[in-house]
C-alpha cells in the first residue's frame, strides 16, 4: 500500500484575510473553494506539488472548526494522507483496534472520500485519510 501526504489542514478565521501569506508571501495560488454544509466549513486549496494546503473557515460558531480555534488558536487541525482504498485502510485499522472517529467513509472536499482516525489513537495528531478517484 502506498501512502503519501495528500493535504495539511489548516483552521483560520478567515479564508480571505489568510490567503493573502500564501499567495503573496509564498507565492501559491488559490484554486478554488468549496463550502461542506455538513462539516459547518469553507475550505479554500492551495495545490503545491503532490500535496496541497486546505484551509479551514467555519460557516458556523458551533462547527468543529470554530471550536478548534477557540480552544486552540489558529493553526494546523489535521493531516491528511491518501491512499488507494479507503475501506480497505478502514477495515485494517479496525481490526487492529485503533480508534476511529468514521468507521465509514464520508464526502470531502474536491469529491474525496475522506474519514478521520481519533487523536488518541495517534499520539494527538488528528489524522485524516483519504481517497481521490
Ligand atoms: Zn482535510
């Protein structure tokens, strides 16, 4: 199985106000935004190479985003990793007992199929893994 960086989460209070580092420090581009009722969120994707950069923007005060940052602060929310069969991975991780905040995939940004491994379970990293088409 093969596995590899597929995009860094980043919560920020706004896309707007944030994009203006990466694309005019940085010099990456904004390629496109997308709004994830279900997850309360706007996600914002700087594609670099093989990986990208997805920022996070609540669409709500009592979306899991909006409550990061207020405990948190801004910053890093999660990692994500691709790999090439979702349920595949899921099944393995079950049966070897790690702690899973989805035992099923769900719908991510940009059509993915994306389900999220416990903090606990990783050291207190909150881990995503995902599947694109
Ligand atoms: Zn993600």
């Amino acid at each position: 199985m093969t596995i590899k960086v597929d995009h860094i989460g980043i919560a920020v209070k706004s896309i707007d106000e944030a994009k203006i580092f990466w694309e005019d420090a940085l010099g990456v581009k904004l390629t496109g935004e997308e709004v994830i009722p279900e997850q309360k969120v706007k996600v914002g994707f700087f594609p670099m190479g093989e990986s990208e950069v997805e920022l996070l923007e609540s669409t709500d005060p009592d979306g899991p985003v909006a409550k990061f940052i207020e405990k948190k602060g801004e910053g890093i929310q999660h990692i994500a990793f691709r790999v090439e069969n979702i349920e595949e991975t899921l099944e393995n991780l079950k049966a070897k007992g790690v702690k899973l905040i989805d035992e099923k995939p769900r719908y991510g940004a940009g059509g993915a199929k994306i389900a999220f491994i416990h903090p606990k379970a990783t050291f207190g990293t909150l881990v995503e893994i995902c599947q694109r088409d």
